[in-house]
C-alpha cells in the first residue's frame, strides 16, 4: 500500500513539473492584462514568469507606480484575480 501511495504521489509530483514548465494558469492569464514586452523591468520581459513576478513585487510594494506603469494591471491586482487563478489546479 505504501509503495502504490508513494508511486501515485511521484506521477503527480512529475505532472505538475511538467504543468509548470508550461506556466502557470496565472501567469499565462497574465500576459494578457499586460503585454510581457512593456513589462516595468529589463527581467519581466524575458519570461510570462518572470513578468508576473515584476509586476507583482511592484505593485505589492509600490502601488502607485504599478497604476502609472498600467491601471489595468493595477485594477487586476486589487481585484484579487491573482489569488483566484493561484487556486486553479494545475493540468497534468
């Protein structure tokens, strides 16, 4: 039995690698609030994760530039549409 439990938790372990290799939900839904190429930093331009990361820590840490960066992002952002996605589970 435990064998059986440890296989099956091994197979998910790798699903889900092979789902974030793809992106997360979150991350992919991102790109389309704000284009990865007018990302705020040099380093959000280089990957939907990498985006998503930028304009997070921004807008946690200064919410006013995020608005002057893109009100929609901003207004994204406050409505918790991050946290929604964050709970969508993973495709394997």
């Amino acid at each position: 039995a435990r064998f059986k439990e440890a296989d099956r938790l091994v197979k998910q372990m790798l699903a889900n690698d092979k789902a974030n290799a793809q992106g997360r939900p979150v991350e992919k839904a991102f790109t389309g609030v704000l284009n990865p190429s007018k990302s705020p930093t040099r380093n959000g331009k280089t990957s939907a994760r990498e985006h998503f990361a930028e304009c997070f820590t921004l807008f946690k840490n200064d919410p006013t530039a995020m608005r002057r960066v893109s009100a929609t992002t901003f207004d994204w952002f406050t409505a918790g549409t991050h946290v929604t996605l964050s709970a969508t589970p993973l495709e394997p």
